[in-house]
C-alpha cells in the first residue's frame, strides 16, 4: 500500500462510526449501547482505572528492592581506592517484612482492585440507564411531534371547512376565529416538541461522544418489557442482591477495610534487614560478615491508635453497606410500583379511554355533517383522542424509565 493510499485508509477509518455499530444510531436502543460500549470516554477511563489498580495488586507484597552500602574504614587522607585504605566492606542488605504482613499487603491490594472492577460496573451501568431514558424521551418527543402534525392536518381541513362555511353563511364567525386560534395553539405545541426533541438528540450525542449537532436516525420502536415472571419484585430483590455493582463495590470496600485491620494487627511483629558481604583488606577478600536487623514495636500508643482507626473504619464500611442495600431495595420497590402503575395506564388508556374517544369523535363528525354540532364539539372530541394518545405514550415511556433504573440497581439487562 502506497504512502498516499495509507493516510486515506487512516482518515476513512478514524472518521468511520465505531466498529459493529450503526452508521447513524437512533433507530433503536440497543443500537445506541453499542455505540456507547464502543465510543464512551467515561467507560475507558474506568477499564483503565481497573486495570491500574489490577497492576498494584500484581505488585503489592514484593520484597522492596534490596540495597547495597559499601564502607571505606581506616581512611588515611585523601586515599579512597580501594588498596589505599585499610579496609573495604560491602554488604548486600534486604528488608524483610514481618511474618504476615506480605499476604495481608497482598490481600487489600486485590480488594482495592474489586473495588475498581464493581466501580466500573457502576460507571457502565449509570451511563447505560442515561441513554436508555435519554432514548425514551427522544422517542416520545418524537410520537408526540407525529401526533402534534396529525392534529395540525385535521386542524387545516376543519378550517378550511369553516371559512367556506362561513363565507357560505352557514357558520359564524367565532367557529373560524376558534379553528385559527387551534391552529396557532398547535404550532406553539410543536415549537415546543420541536426544542424537547433537539435536547434529547443533544444529550444522545454527548453521551454517545458524539458533536452535540451531529445527525441521528429517527426512533423506531421501544424496546419490549421482560416478561412478568422477571418483573417480579422477589426475583428483582435476589437479582439486586446478588448482582449490584454498588453493593458488590461497599462489599469490596469493606474487604478492603478489614484487610486494614489485620494488617494493624501485624504491626505489632517487627521488620527485618538481612546483611551479607564481604570485607576487603588491600587486594584480597578474607573475611565475610552477616548482619540482622529488626525494629522493635514498642510504640503501644501509636500502634493502638492505628489498630483503632483500621476497626472504626471497618464497622462504618458495614454500616454503610447495610445502609445501602435498604436504601437500593426501597428504590427497586419504588420503581417497581410505579413502573407497574404505568402499565395498569397504558392498558386502560388503551383498551377503554381511547375507544371511547373514537366512538365519540365518529359521532360528532358526523353530527358536524349534518349541522347537529359545532365546531367546538367537534375539536373537543378530536382532542380527547390525541390526549389518549399521548397518555398512553406517556405510560409506556415511563416503563421504560422506571425498567432501566431497575435495571441500573440491579446491575443487568432483565
């Protein structure tokens, strides 16, 4: 491959969407997390940061790096060779851990790291719950616009009709005068759609890494709800449970804690310095040396203090953790009923309120036919059918709200 044809390959694969991901995302959410998985900065940061803390742990309970002291004994003037000095000593020193101490450093450093790997997870599943409500609003916005522009066109020809009527004699002025005013209402509703659906499409971009103006397919379809044998709150509070990234990183956070505490313990066995080497008088090595050091813990009231700390520290992260997992259950419980009251909506919205207010609407267009109902019946009919339709939208975009927030305290697609 030629120099030229090789930086167009680069420019066409830098400017490329993410790998496996749709050209342009918004169709559906699913295309969205997946562009997310791929593109999201918060996301990498977060693996990087598991990884960092993956590489202490590799490290952490390794013998420091021993040393190496030489000595120049009986110095005589300015001579420091070696030969021109009555002795030389070279001693090799390690420091050595007391009997413990190396696997508790080990064991708090590999809680450290499971403390990053459920922050992660945190990270990924806040930021996957924001796009799928982000998605939900950009989809209503969008409903509501389609339904906004229905009304607008009935709106017009209802107009239409009442100038000719009114021109015919056959209206008043008030029933034209009320058609424009709907009219003029509808577009300030759709100016105001419009803003909704230019914000949603804005946050979509930022959360995707995306230019803020950058384009996105119109949305299709919301995804289906799990069934309700998975929608059951038993099942919801076992899966939280067992699977909340922030319980499992309060459960590693108090790992870590009581890592702290037997590693205080251990303070109280001293610390080693082994010594080997050999002295060196004029050119020849005739003797060798070994020397042992270790410190004395005789600090009482600084390692107590320290043990103390460590034990404190470990009944608060308990406490918090207890505190937490009431606190996530009550939340669950709460988007659980509102997610169901939201369903119990959409299916009465649907199966009751929206027949009612076609059969209503048939029967005041036809009553408009025949000069049996006035315009305002009419518009008032037309609109109960766009409020059900918009409940009902309502309904179903708040389940999808209420699912990913389960969905983000329990820490997995349901």
């Amino acid at each position: 491959m030629g120099k030229i044809p090789r930086i167009l390959f680069c420019v066409l694969l830098l400017a490329s969407p993410a790998w496996g991901a749709e050209a342009v995302p918004g169709t559906t959410v699913q295309g969205l997390l997946q562009w997310l998985e791929q593109s999201s900065g918060e996301i990498a940061a977060a693996k990087y940061d598991t990884e960092s803390a993956r590489q202490r742990a590799e490290a952490a309970g390794t013998l420091p790096d021993p040393s190496v002291r030489i000595e120049w004994q009986d110095v005589n003037g300015a001579k420091v060779l070696p030969g021109q000095v009555g002795s030389m000593k070279y001693t090799v020193l390690q420091a050595l851990p007391g009997w413990g101490k190396r696997e508790a450093q080990k064991q708090v450093a590999m809680a450290q790291t499971a403390v990053a790997q459920e922050q992660a997870r945190v990270v990924r599943s806040e930021l996957r719950t924001r796009v799928k409500i982000a998605f939900a609003r950009y989809y209503q916005a969008h409903r509501a616009l389609r339904l906004n522009d229905e009304l607008a066109k009935f709106t017009d020809t209802v107009a239409e009709l009442a100038k000719v009527r009114y021109e015919n004699n056959r209206a008043t002025q008030q029933e034209l005068v009320r058609a424009q005013l709907e009219q003029s209402a509808l577009q300030s509703e759709r100016i105001a759609l419009q803003s909704e659906y230019s914000q949603e499409q804005a946050r979509i971009n930022a959360l995707l890494n995306r230019f803020a103006g950058e384009t996105l397919a119109a949305p299709e379809s919301l995804r289906p709800l799990p069934p309700p044998d998975v929608l059951n709150p038993q099942q919801l509070e076992l899966r939280l449970a067992q699977s909340s990234p922030q319980l499992a990183g309060m459960t590693a956070q108090t790992a870590v804690a009581l890592g702290s505490a037997e590693l205080a313990q251990k303070n109280l066995t001293p610390d080693f310095v082994l010594g080997v080497g050999p002295k060196q008088r004029g050119t020849s090595f005739n003797t060798w040396e070994a020397m042992l050091e270790f410190t004395v813990p005789l600090q009482r009231a600084g390692h107590g203090a320290h043990q103390n700390e460590a034990e404190q520290m470990l009944q608060a992260d308990r406490s918090r953790l207890m505190a937490a997992e009431a606190k996530l259950m009550g939340e669950l419980r709460e988007h659980y009923a509102a997610l169901q009251a939201a369903r119990e909506q959409e299916t009465l919205t649907h199966q009751r309120v929206l027949p009612l207010a076609e059969l209503a609407y048939n029967g005041a267009q036809e009553g408009y036919r025949n000069g049996r109902v006035d315009f305002a019946t009419l518009l008032e009919a037309k609109r109960q059918i766009q409020k059900a339709r918009l409940d009902e939208l309502n309904a179903s975009v708040e389940q999808q709200i209420h699912l990913a927030e389960i969905e983000r305290l329990t820490g997995e697609e349901l």
